[in-house]
C-alpha cells in the first residue's frame, strides 16, 4: 500500500552551481509513502505527512543557500556561530559567503540535482513516520513555465523570518501587459537581464572594486557577508522584497513605453508575487 501527496510544499533557495555559480531555485516536493495500514485503515495522516515534512524541509533547505559539499574548488569553515563558504568560478574569480549555521546546508553530495538532494533527504525522512511506514520517497520537480522565467537570489535585511538570509532565492517567471496586451517580448528581455542574478540592496554594498561586489549587514540572526563578480548582481534602492522588484520593473518598462499603462505581475517562487500597474 502506498499513500502520495502531490504538491507537498515548496522550497526556495540557492545553489552553487559548477559553471553558473550562484543560482535561485524553486522546487515542487512530491511524496510517496509505502507501508502498513494501522487501526484506522491508514498508514499516515494527511495531516501528519505535511506537517512533518514541511518542518523538516523548512529547517534543511528552505531559504538557504545549498552547497554540495563535494563539489571541485570548494573550501568550507566553520566556527561556533558561521560557516564560510569559498568557491572558485571556472575562470578564477570567487564567490564568498559568511552566514550563521541555520542559513546554510551542507550536502554530502558532488552537485545539487533534483535528485542528489531528494536521495539525501530521503535517508532522514523514514524516522519522521511511525512503524508501519516502511520507505519513503520525495521528488522534487521544478514548475512547468510556459515562457520566459529567471532564477534570482537575495536577501531581506528587514525580514524577521528566514528571508533574511542574504543567499537564498527563487525561480521565477513574470507577465508584463502593455495597455492590457501581454508583451512576452519584455518578459523575455527581463528574464535575460535577470539570469542567475543576485539582486542586491545598494545600502548593503559595502564596495565594489575591480568587478566584485561585497555585500554585509546584521540581521536578526546575525550577520551576514556575500562576495560575487559584479556582473552578476543587480542593485535597487530599495529591500529586494517581491513588491519592490515589481515596482522597479514596471517603472523601468514605464520609462521606455511611456504612451502605454504598464503592468507587471512579478512572481517569488512559486504561486506568489505581487503587482503592480502604472498608469
């Protein structure tokens, strides 16, 4: 007997990826459970599975950066309070990030794929359930995007929940409408200025220098460092919260088609975001 549960919860967060460095990404995790049935004519309780599950995905990878602790050119340190992670791009230049323990997962694994971190997973899960459940299954599947999407990462000083964490992110598409009519043609366009991008906070940027961007600050959690070629990131003014990310790209797109009523809906992951029109 088996039980699933489709769309279980999402995860969003960042990777190192060996040639694209520093990568959002959101994943849909699915279950499968395969067991016994109890008194109740059950193996689990819908209602146990997702708790559970969401729990342990929320304190393991969700909003945190995910780093293959296997992975070519990678040195990691560790104290009584951070991990620092240095990684080396294939042409030489370096990504650094210092963050507190909770903001950062360290894998047994060669890459961060789907499936090397549903195996990972896989090996905990099983002690979450009682007896009777005898092998569980989780995939991870990324959503079906009908168009331009890009992943992003960032980090929300201001926030009081794990959106702080200045290396987490998302894989995320957008709908730009232009008097109503969707343009995909700017979606396009923003989706490639947005590829693998970390958007950063201007206030956080502490320098940059000979094509590298550092970035500090001190949140709730404690305090948080990220250093990345220059050429990747993206500064607003403001918090990267999704809101001010679509506030920005409506009125960068204002600002070339100002004749027309602009819309963007900009996305956080998956089945969330926000809007905004300018007249």
């Amino acid at each position: 007997m088996k039980l699933f549960v489709d769309n279980l919860t999402h995860v969003d967060f960042s990777y190192i990826h060996p040639q694209r460095g520093l990568v959002g990404e959101s994943w849909e995790a699915q279950l499968i459970l395969k067991g016994k049935l109890d008194d109740q004519g059950m193996i689990c309780d819908f209602g146990t599975v997702k708790k559970r599950i969401k729990a342990w995905l929320d304190s393991h990878i969700d909003h945190m950066l995910v780093v293959a602790r296997d992975m070519a050119s990678l040195k990691v340190s560790q104290d009584e309070l951070d991990t620092e992670v240095e990684w080396l791009y294939p042409d030489g230049e370096r990504f650094f990030c210092k963050a507190p323990h909770q903001a950062i997962a360290l894998l047994p694994v060669a890459d961060i794929t789907q499936k090397t971190v549903a195996g990972w997973a896989q090996e905990q899960l099983l002690a979450l359930f009682p007896e009777q459940v005898e092998n569980v299954e989780i995939h991870f599947v990324a959503e079906k995007i009908e168009g331009a999407f890009y992943h992003y990462s960032h980090g929300l000083q201001q926030h009081k929940g794990n959106c702080q964490r200045i290396a987490h992110g998302h894989r995320s598409r957008m709908e730009v409408k232009l008097d109503g009519k969707r343009r995909q043609d700017i979606e396009l366009y923003w989706s490639q200025q947005f590829a693998d991008i970390y958007i950063g906070t201007l206030a956080h940027r502490v320098e940059s220098i000979e094509g590298v961007n550092r970035y500090e600050y001190v949140a709730p959690q404690g305090a948080f460092q990220l250093e990345l070629p220059a050429r990747y990131c993206y500064d607003l003014t403001t918090e990267t919260t999704v809101e001010q990310i679509a506030q920005h790209l409506a009125e960068q797109i204002k600002d070339e088609y100002s004749e027309y009523e602009v819309e963007v809906r900009a996305f956080e992951g998956v089945g969330k975001g926000a809007i905004v029109v300018i007249d």
